[in-house]
C-alpha cells in the first residue's frame, strides 16, 4: 500500500497538542541490557502520566492536569559507574552538565562518575519532549529524588552488610562510610551481585541548595574534550557500513501538488535506487553527489495555487478569521470603557512581528537502518518518542518495532520538533534495502521547515497623569499566547489571542509568543511613559507589585546604570518580562547612525532569577546565547515570501547576528536558593527587542513597531 507523506507544524503552535502516549513497555532483551550497564543495582521510578502541551508551558490546573511527566532510572555498576537514563535531548543547552550535577549532589557520588544516556527510545522512559524550559524543574527534580532514593538504598545495603544501625553511616565521594570504626564501601561493593529494584519513595530526603556542594556551581562538559577535538558524533556524522544517501523531490512551491513526474533519465543512472510513491520522490546512491545529480534528472510538473505574500501578511492575519471570532484564553477585569474615560492620557498602537527561521548549526538529518521489520533511526530532534510514533504510524508497525536514538544534536531552538528526515531516510532505506542517510540542505531548511509565528498585536491603553495605569486592551492575532498577560497592576482589562489560518508552516520557536508580547507591552509601556514625561523605569515600578520582576528591573537597572546620559547619537532602553517560571530584565544601549538608519548594539545588561541556580557558568551562557539570537530577531530576521516561494534561503540573504554584532553584556544572577529551580534556555530572550527599540526611540526619536526593525523601517 502506497504512503503519502505531509507534514503540518499547525497553525496554532501554542496549541498544539502531543496525542496521548499509551503506557510505554520496555521490552529489551534483559542480556543485552546487562552488557550495557553491568551487573549492580537498578532504581525504577514510576511517575503518574498526564496531559502535556508542546508549548511546555508548567501546567493547565484546571481539571487536576500538569504536564506530562517521565520515568527515569539509574543504574550502580559494580565499577561505581553510575549510568543514568533520561529521555531528554541534549541540543546545547549543555543539560547533560546539569543533570548530572544533580544526581552527583543527591547520590553523594563523584560528578565524574556520573554518565547520562540520553534520548534513546529503546533504553530511555518514555518523554513528552525536550521544549518548554522543562527539563531543569521537571528532570532535575525527578533525578534527584531517584539519585535520593537509591542513596538511601546503599545506606541500606551497607547497614545490612555490617549489621549496624543505618544512623551511623553517612554516603560520601562514592562510598558509604561508618562513623564509628571509618570503614567505607564503595557504591560499586555494595551492588556488585545484587539486583535490586524499588519503586521511588514519594518524598526521599534530597539536599537543600543551600548545602550544595556539586549542584550550584560550575562543572565542566562531561563531553567537552570529545566536543573541542572533533571527536563528537552529531546526528549527521553517523556512517553506517553500506550507507547510501538520500535526496527528496520537494515541491516548486507552498501549497504545490504533484502532477506529473518523468524519472526516466534518473533511473538509468548506475547505482541508485528511485522512488515514486504517492507525492513522495526521492533518489538513494551510494554518494551525496549521486543522489543530487540523479533528482536534478526528475522532470515533474506542479500544480500551483494562489498564496498570500509577506507584502500582504498582516492584513490576512488581521481579518482572515481572527478578528471575527472570539479571542480565545482571554483575560477580563472590569470595564474597558470605564479605564478609559478615567485615563488622562489615552494610546492607541498596532505592532507586527515577522515569521523567522530557526536556522540550526546542524540542519535536520537522519540515518535510518531497517533489519526485517525493525526500524532504527539515528536523528536530530526534541521529541524522540514522537517521531518514534510518527514513524510508527507512517509505516504501519509496532512501536516497539522502531527505535529512535537522539545523538547530541547542533541546536533546536523549538524547531525539531516533528520528523521529516527521520521519515524520508526511512523510506529511502525500505526501498534501497540498505542504510540510508537524509541530511536537509540548507535551502531545504529555510524552505520547508516550520517558522516562528508572524503576528499582528494591538494595544488600547489609557494612564492616569501621575503613571497609575487604568485601562489595558490587549489583542494578539496569530503569533500565540505565551505571556500575553501583563503583570502590571492594571484595574481594567481585556486581553485575547486570535488565532488566524498561516499562509507558511509555523511551530514552536524559542520562547514561543513571549517575545512578540512582551515586545509589544513593553514597547507599548515606553510609549506611555514618553506620552506623560516619566521615567520608563518608574512608570513600571510604580504599577508593579510582582516581588520578582521588581527585583529584576532593579537590579538590571543598577547593574547598567539606569538614568545617565548616554553620549550623543546613542540612546538607552529598558524592559522587564516573564516566561516559564523565569523572570528577567534587559538594559539596552544603542549608538544609530544617522545617514544609514543603521543600529549597532553596544551593550546589554540582564538580570535573571529562575529560582536556586544549578550551574552560574551554564546559565550566564543561555542568557548571553539567547540576547545575540534575539538580536537577531529585533534588527534583521525575516522570512521574505511571495507567491508561495521563500525568497531569502540562504545565509547570505537572511542576515543572523555575526560576530561583529555582539554587544558588551553583563548579566546579574539573581541566585534564589529559596525557590526551586527553573528552566532558563528561553525567557532570557524575550526582552531584549523591546529594550533596543525603546533605546533607538531614545536615540533617534523614532518609534519602530515592527520586528525586525531594519533601517528601511526607520521613519523619515
């Protein structure tokens, strides 16, 4: 039976629900996993599933509903190795650091110790996906309860041993060691021909951070040597012995069907395998150059049909359906009408946000092995169990019959979510009988992967002389709903996402929606501020009672010296935000020149709390790595469209930031030992565009409200 491929990221990516996993049975052959670990003891834990969205966001209470959490396990080889199990994804947010960190602290092992397998559906716990900020407060706290509990088994153990009362044994460095004679047994003693399984208690006892002493400190990549020497495998470096490569036909354009194709001229090619089946074509040969030359043979013939073009985008978002329907998780207080009549000064603003690509290091690739009716699959993605389920659904097999291993992967930013490549190997290998790799170029990537949502947002607000805020209407259509609420103390409100059909493929992108609301609030807030002669800084202080976002505001301000006059030509800006349980401010000053509109960043301050930090060095590094991206965003990065064709596929006509484009940044580390740990890889990023707005503002006089804010959308 024919297949026919598709692939839709959805055109609500903040909706977008995963289905439902069924209870995953972990069927490996019990020698074969004995080889892998070693002999020693074995902690299972067990968690209640729940529902999860891809947004990731901590939870949707109503109902008694979170998000869906993992099993995990951990393995004390008669080495003292201790191997840990998680199905998360490392794609450079350096997790396999901190995680590790994590079940050092709790086992009281060595962190050097500690080796993490990741991502690999035959050996791993089932796992929603690596997106949303979620692994440091849903995987941490799950490693460290296990890592907790089987502590507490050792104590046991070695209580057992010595027949002494567990109160005089303490685990240090590895061991278990008596008070009284200190005598010590190393983890790797103690499990050595034991096979023990325990469920993990609901409450272990687990270190406060306070007396961290591994957790909550700098730590070095446990595969950094492999990683600086070339040595590190990424999904695209695999080679298998008699591995071809593959290349897709894709379609002249979006919304393109296939009419007619001649692969004649391909097929008489020695060495290849070319497939036909449904709108799916595809070459597989022995080398890249092979397959490329043998697609270029393909004649086909598309059928195209009207698109809507970026010159016409926001004007379809606006009234393609969003406006006329119903805002959807909309936020009511009071009277708008009231706010505005009490308001002294009245705003009104429109602000728009283009699509704009992930644009990956390592673009989507896949290598894909069948042996009989089993599938493997070595790929590049932030949800190995969903494309184990896609490709289970694509070729009609068992779950169970298909295994995806996830190697560390070059970035994701939440654009590798689904599988295409994963499935176009998979096919291409059927076919050929043989290993087949699929790695996107380029222009496939640009082209054919999702987008970060475009959106248009609208802001009605009103303020009273002395900055007390009264009136806040808040309308998004399409970009989502991530942080669309605002913590200002606003008495009147209305606030709606209006989800509106896409003419390109959207999905998750870092931070989701967050950044096109909080540049538009935050923006909005500086014009306000500008409209009653107050400071930008005290305006928000004045209307705000979040403890947190206070304190960030206040620090980055300190940190950045908030209130100089900067020299002249340059101008300053300041936003505070909030996304996944994080809190952050960005400081911004800006040098324009004044012939070319041309902005040049020159430095950046952000203060950041996401509760007890793990590792400073790590988190320093997402901070600055998500401020230079979202410069990106907020000066250059546009998809250009029309007529159904992506018309700047390339590095060298998307502009991303260069090296030249970084600016001076300080970030202050609002360390919250007290709070538990939050993620941190995205909601660094969702301030910067408004701070460097506001500054350009200051500089130039010039109100931009559209991202990115180039130099043809200066104002004259």
């Amino acid at each position: 039976m024919s297949e026919r491929f598709r692939f839709e990221a959805g055109a609500e990516p903040e909706r977008y629900e995963l289905r439902a996993e069924p209870a995953y049975h972990f069927e490996w052959d019990r020698r074969d996993f004995e080889k892998f670990v070693g002999g020693g003891l074995l902690v299972l834990l067990a968690w209640s599933r729940s529902t999860a969205q891809e947004s990731g966001r901590a939870a949707r209470r109503e109902g008694g509903r979170g998000p869906r959490e993992v099993a995990a396990w951990l393995h004390v080889g008669e080495d003292s190795r201790i191997t840990v199990f998680t199905g998360k994804v490392e794609v450079g947010q350096n997790i396999r650091t901190s995680l590790a960190q994590g079940v050092a602290e709790e086992l009281s092992a060595p962190f050097e110790s500690i080796h993490l397998v990741m991502a690999d559906t035959q050996l791993t716990p089932f796992d929603a996906g690596t997106f949303g900020s979620r692994t440091t407060p849903a995987m941490m706290a799950q490693l460290r309860k296990v890592a907790a509990t089987a502590r507490e088994a050792l104590i046991d153990l070695a209580a057992k041993t010595w027949n002494v009362d567990r109160a005089k044994l303490t685990a240090t460095d590895g061991k278990i060691v008596r008070a009284d004679t200190n005598e010590s047994l190393d983890f790797g003693q103690l499990s050595k021909g034991e096979k023990l399984t325990m469920a993990i208690a609901d409450d272990p006892p687990t270190t406060s951070p306070e007396q961290w002493k591994v957790a909550g400190r700098a730590a070095p990549k446990p595969n950094g040597r492999a990683l600086v020497t070339g040595q590190h495998k990424f999904a695209s470096d695999i080679r298998l012995r008699d591995m071809w490569h593959g290349k897709v036909l894709r379609p002249s354009a979006v919304g393109a069907t296939l009419q007619s194709v001649d692969m004649g001229e391909a097929k008489s090619m020695a060495e290849l395998v070319a497939v036909h089946d449904g709108e799916f074509v595809g070459i597989a040969a022995p080398s890249e150059l092979q397959a490329t030359r043998a697609l270029a043979a393909i004649k086909a013939e598309w059928q195209t049909s009207k698109q809507v073009s970026a010159a016409d985008l926001f004007d379809h978002l606006k009234n393609s359906g969003g406006a006329s329907r119903g805002g959807r998780g909309g936020h009511r207080v009071g009277s708008i009408e009231d706010g505005l009549a009490a308001a002294d000064t009245r705003l009104k603003a429109t602000y728009t946000i283009a699509y704009i690509a992930h644009c990956p290091l390592e673009p989507r690739a896949a290598v894909a092995q069948w042996q009989d009716d089993k599938l493997t699959v070595w790929t590049g993605t932030q949800r190995p169990f969903g494309v184990r389920s896609e490709l289970s659904r694509a070729f009609r097999v068992p779950d169970t019959n298909v295994r995806v291993i996830v190697p560390d992967t070059g970035s994701g930013y939440g654009g590798k979510h689904t599988g295409e490549a994963a499935i176009e190997a998979a096919r291409l290998a059927r076919a050929a009988g043989r290993p087949v790799k699929v790695v996107w170029t380029r222009e496939e990537e640009f082209t054919w992967a999702y987008f970060r949502p475009a959106g248009v947002i609208e802001i009605a607000s009103g303020v009273r002389r002395d900055g007390t805020l009264t009136a806040w209407e808040f309308h998004n259509y399409n970009s989502g709903a991530s942080s669309i609420r605002t913590l200002y103390d606003v008495p009147n409100q209305r606030i709606e996402f209006h989800s509106s059909p896409s003419p390109l493929k959207q999905g998750s992108y870092r931070a989701l929606a967050a950044t096109a609301n909080h540049f538009a609030r935050e923006t909005h807030m500086d014009e306000l501020a500008h409209e009653i002669g107050m400071d930008a800084l005290a305006l928000r202080l004045k209307n705000l009672q979040e403890p947190r976002l206070r304190a960030v505001l206040e620090a980055a301000a300190t940190a950045f010296g908030w209130g100089g006059t900067p020299e002249s030509g340059h101008g300053c800006g300041i936003a505070g935000g909030f996304e996944k349980g994080s809190y952050v401010a960005t400081c911004a000053e800006v040098s324009v020149d004044a012939p070319s509109g041309n902005v040049k960043v020159v430095r950046a301050t952000s203060a950041f709390e996401c509760g007890a930090v793990v590792n400073p060095d790590d988190l320093k590094n997402q901070i600055e790595g998500a401020l230079v991206m979202g410069i990106g965003g907020t000066l250059w990065e546009r998809i250009d469209f029309a007529d159904g064709k992506i018309r700047n596929a390339s590095f060298s006509a998307y502009r991303v930031p260069r090296f030249s484009d970084t600016p001076r940044i300080e970030v202050v580390l609002l360390d919250r030992k007290d709070l538990p740990s939050e993620g941190a890889g995205e909601t660094p990023i969702v301030c910067i565009a408004p701070a460097i707005g506001s500054a350009i503002h200051a500089a130039t006089g010039k109100r931009l409200r559209s991202l990115p804010m180039t130099p043809s959308s200066m104002p004259a």
